[in-house]
C-alpha cells in the first residue's frame, strides 16, 4: 500500500505539554508510523510532504456542532426551510467545517429528523465532503420547552420534537433511533429566547427523562442536554447524560455533581454563541438593549465563572459554541479555542486538547481519534506556526497547510487539492 511521510514538522500530538520534530507516516487510513529525529527513519515508498516551519496536530473535533444551522436569525426560521434546499445548505456547511479543519464532529442538534443521518451517510459513502460525523436527533423538548415553536392559530414547524410524558418521550425517541442517529438530544431547561421559559426554568420532567434515557440505553445511544438551570444540570447527572452543554447557572451543588461524574460524562459551555451576541451582536441585530433584555450579560458572566470552576475541577470539556446563526457563522468554530484560553483560564494547549482528544474520547473513540499517534486514524492538520503558543492561528483556513480525513488529503500543501472545488468561504 502506498505511504505518504510528513517530515521536518513539529509534531503536538494530541496530549503532550509541547511539541517535539518528528516524522509521520501514513499508509491507507492510519498512522503507522511517529519517529523522532534520531529514530530509525521510515523508507517510505510513496509520497513526502515537507512540514517544516509547521505543526503536525489532530484534526479538529467539534463537539457542540449544528450543521443543520444555516446562518438564520432566529431559531423558527430553521422551520421555514423547505427540507430539500435544508439539505444543501447542511452539506455546504459541512463543507466549510471541513475547511477550517474539523476533521469530526458531535451534532448537537439536527434542524430537522433526517438532516444530520442523511449527512453522515452521505459523507461516509462519499458523496459530499465533510467531517466524520455523530449524527444527532432534533431538540426533543416538551410543550412550552426550548424547542416548541408552534403557535396556536398557525401552522409553524419547529427545530425541535415535542414530547409530553413519558409515554410520548418513548415513541419520539424510538422514532429517532429508527431515523438512524447516534445522539439524542434532550432539552431539560429553557433558555433567554424563550420568553416562557427562560434558562433558569427546568419545563422537562424526571419521568419523561428517565423515559428517553431508558431508549437510548436499549439502542446504545448517546445522549446530548440542553442544560442551562442549575436543575437541570443536576436532573442530567442524576440521569448519566453522556454530555451535559451550557451549565451557565450550575450551583456549588451542580458542580459537585458534575464532578462527581467527570470519569464518564462531558460538558460544553457552547459560549460562542453567547460571545457574540454580547460582543459582536450588532451585525445580526442583537443589540445592547436586546443583550439586556435577554439577560446576556449576566449569562457570559455566568457561563465564565462555571468554567473556570469546571477547569479547575478537571471535568472534561469540549468545544463547540453554537455556531450557524447569524450572529455565528459556521466556519468561525475554532474561534472557541481562544476563548477557553481567554475567558476561562485554559492554557493553549488545555484549550487545543478539548479540540482534539477531549473530543474523541466524547465520539467514543479515544482509542483510535484525536491523537498523532502510531494506529490513529489519519485525521491531520499540518499548521503554519505554532498553535501551542497561538491557537488563533487556527482561526484562519490560510493558515491549515494541509487538511487530511481518514488519510485522505482534503486539501495537500503541495499546491493540488484532492478535492478540485473547495468553497473558498471568508
Ligand atoms: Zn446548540
């Protein structure tokens, strides 16, 4: 089998505390090779691609990602979406993840049931370009939840699946499973938008959770909250939620009990999102009085406040910040990285592990993803710089030399890309 080597790159692998000069070969889909200089040098038989002056690191994981996000306003508008057009904008942003480097991710969320299967199906068979991918059911969310976009005198669809009671969790969740997804996407607390139920209001129920949860053990599903009151979070660790987002308003109790868990369970402040609309929401509308209006202020405070204490608990985190609204284009995700580093204490390096390992290990595949490591599925960035000391260089496509997925070269630095019609999004 043909073998391509990556020589004279600094290599961060995924783990360690700095980077270290090394050689990397790949043959079909994997790594078979990470040698130091002064090592027995690889022989390979087929290509080289010359690293120097970059780093070799992981692919990128997304692991609060909403493809089916397609740059609209307001959520409801993702209802108004015919499912066919639906279906392209999902692929293009795809795509454009793939571009910035997201080798994989975690769906959060599909806009509508089939979006996010249709997407992973059709990106593992070939037919569009994108990430590895986690496919995720709609939110399910109860009547008068995060999610319930129907009006009383006119028909609206919504992003989410309602459920009320257990007997109705069942059957919308076995619906999903026989859609063909691997996360269920569950919303216990309500959130600013809501008008009826803001963040700090808990609409969902112990039983209807417990019910979801039951499916989603049977079928061997992950399972993804919404999680914002401090509630909620303690419903979703008494209930081992896979992975628990936002947690802004966890309590001294909440983060014991996040603590509690960190050997199995996952948090993701989703804080894009929230920096944005605080920061930069002007372009998309969201103006100082609608921050206030919709208490976001007090929610950035919160949200950073949760995540220094959840970074010194060692509780693991993924990034991911709700990108796919107007306000946050899908394509800017890396930019959550920097946040960690900025608004929640992380070191670069902490913050780049959430990226990579942290988020293979949330895709259950910490043994084969996320690391340069001999075995490793070939998932490749090669970075002009050093992200370990700047990790907003990996903000700017410019600077990804090469893009590989599953030994694939997504885009080669030596000037060809395998794939001829790359989008050349801002
Ligand atoms: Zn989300």
């Amino acid at each position: 089998m043909a073998q391509l080597l990556i020589t004279n790159a600094q290599i961060w692998d995924g783990d360690a505390d700095s980077t270290y000069q090394g050689d990397v070969t790949i043959e079909g889909n994997r790594i078979v090779s990470v040698v130091r200089p002064n090592g027995d040098a690889p022989q390979p038989g087929g290509d080289v691609i010359d690293g120097s002056g970059m780093t070799l690191m992981p692919g990128l994981v997304e692991g609060h990602c909403h493809p089916s996000f397609t740059g609209v306003n307001e959520p409801p508008e993702l209802g108004r979406i015919g499912p066919e057009e639906h279906m392209l904008l999902t692929a293009q942003n795809l795509r454009t993840l793939l571009d910035h480097g997201f080798t994989s991710i975690f769906e959060a969320a599909s806009a509508k049931p089939l979006l996010g299967v249709t997407a992973r199906n059709a990106i593992e068979n070939g037919l569009i370009a994108g990430p590895r991918m986690r496919a995720a059911s709609p939110e399910i969310t109860t009547t008068a939840g995060l999610g319930d976009e129907r009006l009383r005198h006119l028909h609206q669809e919504s992003f989410g699946l309602v459920a009320d009671g257990p007997d109705e969790m069942r059957r919308v969740a076995r619906e999903c499973v026989r859609d063909g997804v691997d996360n269920l996407k569950i919303n216990i607390s309500g959130d600013e938008f809501v008008s009826h139920a803001r963040a700090e209001i808990t609409p969902l129920e112990d039983e209807e959770l417990a019910a979801l949860v039951k499916v989603a053990r049977t079928f061997g599903k992950t399972i993804a909250a919404h999680a914002r009151s401090p509630q909620s979070v303690k419903m979703a660790v008494r209930h081992n939620i896979d992975c628990i987002y936002h947690c802004d308003f966890a309590d001294e109790e909440a983060l014991d009990m996040l603590e509690s868990v960190k050997e199995t369970s996952f948090v993701g402040p989703a804080f894009g999102l929230v920096h944005n609309s605080t920061r930069e929401g002007e372009v998309a509308g969201i103006t100082p009085e609608v921050c206030e209006q919709l208490d976001l202020y007090r929610k950035f405070d919160a949200c950073c406040a949760t995540y220094h204490e959840i970074r010194k608990r060692g509780i693991r985190v993924v990034i991911g910040g709700d990108y796919g609204f107007a306000v946050t284009p899908m394509g800017q995700n890396a930019r959550d990285i920097e946040h960690f580093v900025r608004h929640f204490g992380y070191s670069p390096v902490e913050a780049l592990r959430c990226a990579t390992s942290v988020g293979a290990e949330l895709l259950g595949m910490a043994d084969s993803l996320g690391k340069v490591r001999e075995g490793y599925l070939a998932d490749l960035l090669l970075v002009r710089g050093d992200p370990t000391q700047d990790v907003s260089l990996l903000q700017h496509k410019e600077n990804l030399a090469m893009i590989m997925k599953d030994g694939v070269l997504h885009k080669d630095p030596r000037g060809a890309t395998a794939d001829s019609g790359l989008i050349q999004a801002a």
